[in-house]
C-alpha cells in the first residue's frame, strides 16, 4: 500500500492529482486522494452506501470526480486515516487500467443540497429500549 501520489497546484477547475490504483479486500479497488477534502473544500464528511459494499455505510466526501475522459459524481471515502475514490470495473473497463497503472485525476467539491440520502443513512424508527422489553416480557399479569 506504498503508492506513489503527487499532487500538482489546485487549479480553479479542480485539485488535480496523480495516484496508484490498488487492490483492497475483497479485491475492491481503489486510487488515494493526496489531501483532506474537509480541510482543503471545508466539506462536511457523510454517511454514504456504495453498491460494493452491499448497502453497508461509509463515511466521505460528496465530489464530482474526472479520471481520464471519464466523469462521474461519486464519494471521496475516509477510512483507516486515508482518503481514496473507489474504482469499479465499468470505469477499470473504460479507462483500459488496471490495478497498479497510474491515474491522472481531477475533484470537484459536490453541494450537499446534491445528493438524495439513502434509506440506510436515514435514522432508524423509534424503537423502546430494549430494557423496557425485557421488562414487559417477564413482567407477570395481575391475576384476577
């Protein structure tokens, strides 16, 4: 996980970047984003889901990201102190990459007022705590 990332003067288009793509766990691909988007944009981090994690949540950054001539509106992720875009194999396919090519990126921040939250972000309904149901469950019924 020793990539090699060089980062070249943000410009006013975009923070332009170069990066390894790596393979992670379960062969889940990715590229590291060589600064802070909440320091650098002033970004606030959300919860997010991704279709490679089957709906579990993720915490990142909205952006609109350029990799080559494909552009897409996705997610910088956070995660074990590193900041990084998931590469999936429509884009691997696209850009003709492959793990360890190196990608010339550029990011953009994306407007919260943007993104539609998904259902697993929302907060859960409203449950009794579960010393409440315990406690209704052994409680006796008065006897008549």
């Amino acid at each position: 996980m020793g990539a090699t990332i060089t980062m070249t003067k943000p410009t006013r288009k975009g923070d332009r970047f170069t990066s390894v793509v790596i393979e992670g766990h379960g062969g889940v691909r990715a590229f590291y984003v060589p600064f802070d988007p909440g320091t650098v944009w002033g970004s606030e981090l959300v919860t997010w889901t991704h279709p490679l994690f089957d709906g579990e949540k993720r915490k990142g950054y909205p952006a609109r990201i350029r990799v080559g001539d494909y552009a897409f509106d996705g997610f910088i992720g956070y995660r074990w102190k590193r900041f990084f875009v998931l590469v999936d194999d429509p884009m691997i396919a696209a850009l003709g990459i492959d793990t360890g090519d190196e990608v010339s990126a550029e990011v953009w921040p994306r407007p919260l007022a943007a993104i539609t939250p998904a259902a697993s972000a929302r907060p859960p309904a409203h449950r009794p705590p579960a010393k409440r149901i315990a406690a209704a469950r052994t409680r006796k019924k008065p006897t008549r």
